[in-house]
C-alpha cells in the first residue's frame, strides 16, 4: 500500500457530519504531512464543499456507494477510507466489501451494532487474509467509552497491579444536537428490529459484537431510574450504551481478556441529586423509553419524521457545535474491592464537533502510527489504536484523560 497517492479518503464528505470532518482535517494538515481526498455520489455536491471549504488542489473522487467498481478504485488510491455514509445497515455493505478484497484499512463512525456483527460474519476471515484492518464506531460512540475504560485499566494495573473486573460509566454532562443521520440510524435499527424476532434476540446479547468464542457469561445489569450511592445522585439510562457497552466487550475479548473473564461494565447519564435529580431521571428514562416506541408505530414514526426529529443533512449548528462538550467519568473496582476513578472531557457537540476530530485522528492512526505487523480483522479503538490515539486526541482533538484522586 505505500505506492498509494493517499493516506485517507474522506468518504460522505457531502454529508453534514463529512463536511465538518473536510474542515478539520483540511484546518489540521494544510502542511501536507497527510496526503488526502474526498469522495462522494455527487461531483456538484463535492465541488460546492471544496469551494466553500477552500479546497484547493484536494481532489475530488466521485463513487455511488452501491457501485462496487467505482468503490475498488477508490480504495486502490488510499491507505485509509474514512466512511460518513450512514446508517451503514442501508449504504455501508459494499463499501467493507472492498476494502477486505482490496488489504484498504477502514474506519467509520457506526454504532449499529447489528450492522457490525453482520459485517463481521461476513468478512472477518478475509480481511485476516487481505491484511485489512476495520475498526467501526470511531466518534462518540464509541472512543470516549472505549479508550476511557482502556485508560482507567492500564492505571489500575500500575496501581493494583491488576485490572477492574468492573467498571461504572456515568455521563456527568452531555450539551449537543442531534443530526438527522444519526436519527436515521435508530429509526432503521428499530424498523429491522421490529420485522426479525431473531434481531431482536441478538440486541439483547450485550457480547453480541465479540468473537463467536468469547466465553464470556456474565449477566450485565440492565440500568434503569435510581439513586446511585457511589456517584451520589440520580442515574437514568444513557442512550448510547446498548453500543458502547458492546465495544469495550470486544476491547477485553481482543485483548485476551485483560479485563478478566467476570468484567462488568455499564453507562448510565447522571441527572443529580436531590428531588430535581430525581426528576429528570424520570423524565430522561420516560422520554428515551416514550421516543423508541414511537419510532416502532409506523404512525406515530412517520408523524415524528415529519415533525419532530431533524431529516438527514440538518444537525446542530456551528455555534451549538462550538458550546456543546461532555464530561465523563469512570469508576474502577477491582475484585479485591480497590477503587480507582478517570475522567474524559470534550471540548464540542459530542456527536459532531467532537466525533469529527476523533475520526479523523483515527484515521491518522490507522494510516500512519499502527504497528506494520498488526494483523488484518475487525479492531476496536482501545485494542488497535491504545495510548497512540489518546496522545492525539489531547494534542488535537480537545479531549482530555484525566487520573482522579478517590
């Protein structure tokens, strides 16, 4: 792959999300220390994001994301396609296909887990072979989970000298719009679900995303509404948990479990204490529980299409983008019953602002920092990128890792 003219092709880069991530990368490699282009179904699209952008002399690659041929010329030219084109379960097929075939490394910004387990059966056993190296769900969901539990891990061994075998995610602060692409996400996996009992099944499995050998059995508790005495305060169910969860599953199978063969982990959004904590507990679980029973009902889904949620190519503003962030915090306890607390922070809308920059720094890694010997296969963040990403997402990203005293 090094007589490649690229590093990375930024694929979707019309999308609303993609178009934040051309900015970015264009703002952070302007010097030419990465050799990038960008790509999509539309030239006119393309060349209204390079004007507006500034794009000058970043090529622009036109392929449909169901033109198979157009696709294997795409990864004939990089290193690393970078993939916005969402929700995957409807438009991201072809574009693994051709990567695995090709030996083209792959990252992208899923968390449909259905989607990634379909991909896995498929073509895990190839991109072994081609050398390929795929790592799905490299925005929000799920790098801040991921590395947060794989920062927390490597300082309990250094201060335990063992790792946590459980691990409680609460999300502190969260400020940041929705886009219609990650709307349009939720809405297929719950179509699927609602049609396939055998779908369903699987979405109840919490290591569904782990090797078929993984041998884990371990029950992981489901979160609902209470008061959580260790983080003093109100907990209601975070909506990004269902992949997020399965992600640092994988992260512990990959890794040999290192996180031990009885690992817990759960997430879960901190609404604070007291009666106004309780509150919005309440509200955030009946809300989320109210919204995925509407998306269910064609009725009520296409009164909610059409009214309520944001279409695809409408997100957060650039203003909300710039004052959103999040805050994160993890507590590790080992089986001895040792503590150990981190925390991770951003510094945008975690959906967009934020999960641009954690992409493309994926991205770079994926092109430039993993090990030449790294085997193809289907990786997580933690398991694949480590201490490596971190160190570029505080330097560029606006994330921070932070050891906390108990």
């Amino acid at each position: 792959m090094t007589d490649k003219p690229f590093d990375i092709i930024v694929y979707g880069a019309t999308s609303f999300v993609g178009q934040i991530i051309t900015q970015y990368v264009h703002d952070q490699f302007s010097d030419g220390s990465i050799s990038w282009a960008i790509a999509g179904r539309s030239q006119s699209k393309l060349q209204q994001v390079s004007d507006e952008i500034g794009l000058n002399g970043v090529e622009m690659i036109v392929a449909d994301a169901s033109d198979e041929a157009a696709l294997t010329a795409l990864c004939d030219r990089t290193k690393v396609i970078m993939s916005t084109v969402g929700p995957y379960a409807l438009y991201g097929d072809t574009l693994v296909k051709v990567c695995v075939e090709s030996g083209t490394h792959y990252c992208d910004l899923t968390g449909e887990a259905q989607w990634i387990r379909k991909m896995q059966l498929r073509h895990e056993e190839a991109a072994k072979q081609s050398g390929a190296r795929i790592v799905h769900c490299c925005g929000f969901d799920s790098i801040p989970s991921d590395l947060g539990v794989h920062f927390l891990q490597r300082n309990a061994v250094k201060a335990f000298g063992q790792t946590c075998d459980r691990v409680d995610m609460r999300v502190i602060k969260m400020k940041g719009g929705a886009s219609g692409g990650t709307i349009a996400s939720m809405i297929n996996l719950v179509k699927e679900a609602s049609a396939d009992p055998e779908l369903r099944r699987e979405l109840k499995d919490p290591y569904s995303i782990c090797p078929k050998d993984h041998g884990f059995t371990v029950r992981q508790r489901d979160v609902k509404m209470e008061y959580d005495a260790e983080f003093g305060g109100w907990i209601a169910p975070f909506v990004m948990a269902a992949i997020n969860t399965r992600v640092v599953h994988r992260s512990n199978a990959l890794s040999g479990n290192n996180y031990g063969d009885e690992f817990r982990y759960e997430e879960a959004m901190a609404t604070g204490d007291g009666s106004k904590g309780k509150r919005m507990a309440r509200l955030s679980s009946v809300g989320m529980g109210a919204l995925m029973v509407g998306m269910a009902v064609p009725p009520i889904r296409w009164l909610l299409e059409k009214t309520v949620l944001p279409k695809p190519g409408e997100g957060p503003s650039p203003k909300e983008q710039l004052e959103g962030g999040y805050d994160m915090m993890f507590l590790g306890t080992t089986a001895k019953g040792e503590k150990i607390r981190c925390r991770v922070t951003g510094d945008r809308d975690p959906g967009y602002g934020s999960t641009a920059k954690m992409l493309s720094q994926a991205a770079v890694c994926l092109a430039n920092d993993v090990p030449a010997d790294t085997p193809g296969g289907f990786w997580t963040p933690a398991t694949i990128f480590g201490d490596t990403l971190i160190t570029k997402l505080e330097d560029h990203a606006g994330l921070t890792f932070t050891l906390l005293d108990d």
